[in-house]
C-alpha cells in the first residue's frame, strides 16, 4: 500500500495543487482516465470545504490530504481539525430563526461530492473531520518483452 500525504495551509490557493497532485497520483494508481475529472472536482470540493471550515473557526493547523493506493481502489482522504458534530446535526433553532448559512454551504459541499464519487465516508467530531473517497483501480496492462 502506497500512501502520498500532503498538508497545505487553510488557503484557497492551495486547492488547486491539491486536486493536481490528486489527479496525477490517481492516474498512476490506475484510476480509470474517464474518472479523473471527477476526482479533480471531488477533492477541489473536499479541500475547499476544509479551508473554509478552518478559516471559519480561527484553525491555523494545515489541511491533511492522504492519496492511497491499495490493490484494487484508490482512495483519497481529506481531513480538517474543525471541531463540530457530524454532518446533518443541528441544533434545534428558535421559531422563524434564519438557517446558518455555513451549515447549508457545508451540506451542499457534501452534496456535490457524494454526487461525484460513489464510495463516501464522512466522519467528524470535537476533534475534526474526514472525508474518505475511493474509487476502483484497473492493474496496469502488462508489458511484454
């Protein structure tokens, strides 16, 4: 098992080598070419959502991004050190309270990534948060002599 890890500053600049780096390493493993973009955009979103999230809450700590190639899956792993409850859980609001704003952007995010990538763990609590995504590798076409 083959693990890239990559820990950014909470900066939207970062984002973008981010996803490059994702995609290149998921090209390596096996991803298939039609999935790449969907892959580019998965983790864009990903990490988008954990910068903000940590310059939301004041987080000066760097963004985590695991790339890790197993036998048959590619699976990529971004974590944030924002402390919350999981994902969907509100608080009961007063009557005619407006949404938070941030938790609606929050679940949107994750709305658009579970659309992106079929296999989607999310995970979070006092400590932070994670979010899994794997995809199938293919094994690279034997060369012949």
């Amino acid at each position: 098992m083959a693990t890239v890890e990559l820990r950014f500053s909470a900066l939207p600049e970062h984002v973008r080598t981010a996803r490059l780096v994702a995609a290149a390493v998921a090209r390596r493993s096996g991803v298939d070419e039609a999935v790449l973009d969907e892959v580019r955009l998965a983790v864009g979103e990903a990490c988008t959502r954990a910068v903000g999230l940590h310059q939301s809450g004041g987080i000066t700590a760097p963004v985590k991004v695991l790339l890790i190639e197993e036998e048959k899956q590619f699976s990529i792993e971004v974590g944030d050190e924002a402390p919350r409850s999981a994902p969907g859980d509100r608080a009961p609001g007063a009557l005619g309270e407006e949404p938070d704003v941030e938790t609606e952007e929050d679940e949107m995010g994750l709305a658009v990534i579970s659309g992106l990538v079929d296999d989607v763990e999310v995970t979070a609590g006092e400590h932070g948060g994670q979010i899994r995504m794997t995809w199938p590798t293919t094994p690279p076409a034997a060369v012949l002599p």
